[in-house]
C-alpha cells in the first residue's frame, strides 16, 4: 500500500494556524505535548513488557515536565503487555480474548508506569477512552475537564483505548488516530509518535539506498511511497496508521514528529531526528474535530444542491426538505454523512432524527413538519454546531 490512499475527505486547509508550532526547535519551549507510544516499542519478543524501555521513556517524559512542559502519554500495549503472563505467544485474534487480555494487561502496564514515575515524584492517571465514547458532546466535555484537571494538578495523564470494551477500536488499533485526537482536546502544541523504525523513509528502510526524510510540508509530498510493512506479533500499528495520524493532526493545525524510542529524547527538545511533519491546516473546534475524524458515520443522507449550497457556502443546518434520500440504519445522537446527488461527501454530522423517522419528512418545511405532525417535528435535521464540513469546500468558498 502507497500513501495514496491515506488522503482521505479531510483535506488539509491551506492556511495554518498562527499559534502552530513552525520548526521542531521550537519544541524545546513547547507548553503541552503529546507523546504516543506503540505495543511494538513496549513489548519484548517474548510477549512480556520491555521494562527497560519503559523506564526511559518516563525518564525523557519525567525530564520535560522537570523543565516545564506537561506531557500527556497515550500508551499502547495493554493487550500486548498480558500475553507473556497468560501464556500467549502472539497477540491473541479473537475478541473476547482481547479483551480478556486487556483487562489483566492494563492494570499491569498502569503498575509499572506508576512505579517508574514515582522514582521522579511524579503521579500517574490513567484515562480510558473510545472515540465512540467522546463523539458525544456531554463525554468528550467531561474526558476534556478531567484531563485538564489532571495536568493542573501535575499529574500524568496515561491514556490508552478501553480495549476491555470496546469493539472496532480493539480490531482495528486506533491508538494512533486517538492520539491525534486527544492532542486537539488538551490542546497540545505537538505530537511526538514513537514507534519502532526512526523517520519516515523514502523508501522502506531495508531497501538499499533508502533515504530518510527530514520534513514534510503536505502529505501530498509523500504520496506514492511504499508504507506497506509488517509490524512485530505484539503489534496493530504500522506506518500506515502512523500516517493516517498524521493526516488528521497536521490538517487541522499540529505538528508531528515521528521517530523511535532511541530518538525520543532528542526529538523531545527539538533537535533534528526523525520526520517533521508541519501543520497545514486551522486549528478546529473540538466538536467538529470528532465528528469529522473520531466518529464512525452509521448512515448517509443524501441532499438536493440547494442544501449543499446553505451547507458549504452559508454554513447553515441541514434541514429534513433539503435530504432527498436516507441510507443506513442509526438513532438521534449518531453520525452521519452528507452527500451530494453524485454521492460525494460534503460533511459530517450529528443527525437529530433516527433512520426510521426522517424518510417521512423528506421534502417537507419546518413549518409543514410544525403543522401536520406537532411541535418538536420541526427541528432541523443535523444542527451547525453538530457538523464538520469537508475543509476543502471551507477553504474554496472563503477565497
């Protein structure tokens, strides 16, 4: 697989945020930073935890808050970290093991990250998240308090997916787009993603002649390069969801560093290790951050152009007689597409009406909707503030 493939409907603005870091030196002096560390980087190939690599990634962590800046840590390996103690060889494939595994795994790899802060008087708490869980407004409100509250306080926030319940989260291994999620809602001024190969090459890096690349200013840059490579048996990862990671974070105004745990310490303070990737786009609300990459679309509502054109150029709400079909099957309060009459997709939002309710006011004013079937019939259809339009289209009506 190519890089082709990971520029997805989330185009990157063309206008970076003013307050985005623009070189990595500048991260010597960063505020907040989030450092997302993979079951491969953590784990032996024995299936046990790596202890002596988990100790100095707190020691290089434990350093930046000593110096002032707070550090979130998204940590992967909770499954990973169980599979030595249960006697596995490789990570287990069936769900229930899964989660099995990662309700023994998280409460070890939580101990051992305790332990090792606490040799540099620092605590530790854990954050267990699910992007299906803070899509919703009132969840990623209250996991937003509680990590800003966590930092204040000076402590550690260690994040990592509720792999004990989720689902698709688990199957997939989205810790590195959760990542990039997560860097938005604290606010963070960078992302630091550590796995087990150094940079971003030009080609993979067991080729001979392959060449490591500094920076990247647009992942267009990095279109058709080979990501395909195998990850260890403990891992889910791999460069292509690095880079989807990527994408998400740079086009909505973060910069990235990619690099390994024997990097870590320098990239940490700015030097030049690694993969840059500069920020290309405008920092976004959180809300529509969510809805635009953290949700799971469960359904499609296709719109006439009259409703395209109060979407995109007048940044309206989607009313029921601008939808002229409904796909899918989801409930009020779910995500999902807008498409235009040739099915491209324009935005993304909360639907406040359920697949079983809106076929029938298809066409119908909210004044009909009012008359005919009663009050609370008349809202719209996915309400502004609930939906994330495609950046591009932002970013071609505004000049």
């Amino acid at each position: 697989m190519t890089t082709n493939s990971l520029i997805g409907w989330e185009r990157e603005n063309s206008q970076v945020a003013p307050s985005a870091l623009r070189n990595p030196d500048e991260l010597a002096t960063a505020h907040r930073i989030i450092v997302k560390v993979g079951s491969s980087t953590l784990t032996g190939p024995d299936g046990n935890l790596d202890l002596p690599t988990l100790n100095r990634i707190v020691d290089v962590i434990a350093e930046r808050w000593a110096a002032g800046t707070q550090v979130v840590l998204v940590s992967s390996g909770a499954i990973s970290t169980a599979t030595g103690p249960l006697g596995f060889t490789k990570r287990p494939r069936d769900l229930a093991t899964q989660q099995a595994a990662a309700s023994v795994g998280q409460g070890l790899l939580l101990t051992r990250y305790s332990e090792a802060f606490a040799c540099h008087n620092l605590h530790v708490g854990q954050v267990l998240l699910t992007l299906d869980d803070i899509v919703r407004r009132r969840h990623y409100t209250n996991a937003q308090r509680a990590l800003t509250r966590l930092l204040a306080l000076g402590v550690v926030p260690i994040i990592n997916e509720n792999d004990t319940v989720a689902t698709d989260e688990i199957r997939f291994g989205d810790n590195d787009r959760l990542a990039a999620l997560v860097s938005h809602l604290v606010k963070a001024d960078a992302l630091i993603l550590v796995t087990d190969v150094d940079a971003l090459y030009d080609r993979p890096p067991s080729r001979p002649g392959a060449q490591r690349i500094s920076r990247v200013e647009n992942l267009s840059e990095v279109e058709g390069i080979d990501v395909t490579g195998r990850t260890s048996g403990f891992g889910t990862g791999g460069m292509i969801t690095k880079l989807e990671s990527v994408r998400i974070a740079t086009g909505s105004g973060l910069p990235v560093v990619l690099t390994n745990e024997a990097n870590l310490a320098r990239a940490i303070v700015g030097e030049s290790v690694g993969t840059w990737f500069a920020a290309t786009g405008r920092r976004m609300p959180t809300r529509q951050l969510w809805i635009a990459y953290a949700a799971h679309p469960r359904g499609q509502l296709t719109l006439d152009e009259g409703a395209v054109a109060a979407l995109v150029g007048r940044g309206k709400s989607l009313l029921p007689a601008g939808i002229t079909a409904v796909s899918g099957t989801f409930d009020s309060g779910d995500v999902v597409e807008l498409a235009d009459s040739t099915g491209f997709v324009v935005a993304r939002g909360v639907s406040t009406y359920s697949s079983r309710e809106l076929p029938q006011l298809l066409g119908h004013s909210t004044a009909e909707l009012r008359e005919t079937k009663g009050r609370g019939w008349d809202r719209v259809a996915v309400h502004r503030d609930d939906m994330a339009v495609r950046p591009s289209l932002l970013s071609s009506s505004e000049d």
